[in-house]
C-alpha cells in the first residue's frame, strides 16, 4: 500500500514513486476512486498534486490520465520538475498546453460555483 492522498473530493493513493536524476524530476503514479462519480479532471489532479507535495502548480504536469472502463477507478501519471525551466524544456508543447487549458477550466467552474452558491 503507498502513501494515501485526497484528490479533491476523491481518495488516491500513490501507487509509484521515483526520482529521475537526469532529468531533475519526480514521477509518480497516483490511483484515484471514485465510484458513482465522474473522472477527476486534469485541472483538479494537477493543483492537488502540486498542493500534496507542496511545490508550485507550473513545475506539475499530469502526462496521462487512464480510466478502467465501468470501474471508477483512474491511474494518472505525473511528472514534477524542480523548477519551471526544467518543465519547459522537457514536457512536450502539447502537454504543457493541454495542462494550462485544464488549470484554466477549473479556474474557471471554481469561480463559477462561488457566484452561483
């Protein structure tokens, strides 16, 4: 069992955990619950992840994000660089956009839910 870890209103659990010397960077495989509800969006897996391992949300990158069909269970794979330089240098153009568009979408529903709640 690894380190249990709250995504959201989701339970996870990092299931995979290393270190990548060359690159300078933190790879780790986080496996999230939630039964009965949707996938955890890439916006919300990527502030939370930055939250638990207390670094800044630009140096976090969700790479994949693979959900069982019928299961509720999701495996998100994300890397987390020692600094933001290192990130744009080695994180292909499209994840770094996909990510950025997906910080934006949360931004966005968060505000969305304070003027309508």
């Amino acid at each position: 069992m690894g380190k249990i870890v709250k995504i959201g209103e989701y339970n996870g659990e990092v299931v995979e955990e290393k270190y990548n010397p060359l690159i300078k960077r933190k790879e780790v495989v986080i496996r999230i619950g939630h039964v009965g509800k949707s996938t955890p969006s890439r916006g919300l897996i990527r502030t939370e992840v930055s939250k638990i391992y207390g670094v800044e949300v630009e140096r976090t990158y969700v790479r994949k994000i693979k959900t069982g069909y019928g299961i509720g269970v999701t495996v998100a794979y994300i890397h987390i660089y020692d600094s933001v330089e290192r990130a744009k240098k080695f994180e292909p153009e499209h994840i770094i956009k996909r990510n950025e568009y997906a910080l934006q979408a949360l931004q966005l529903e968060e505000m969305a839910k304070k003027e309508g709640g």
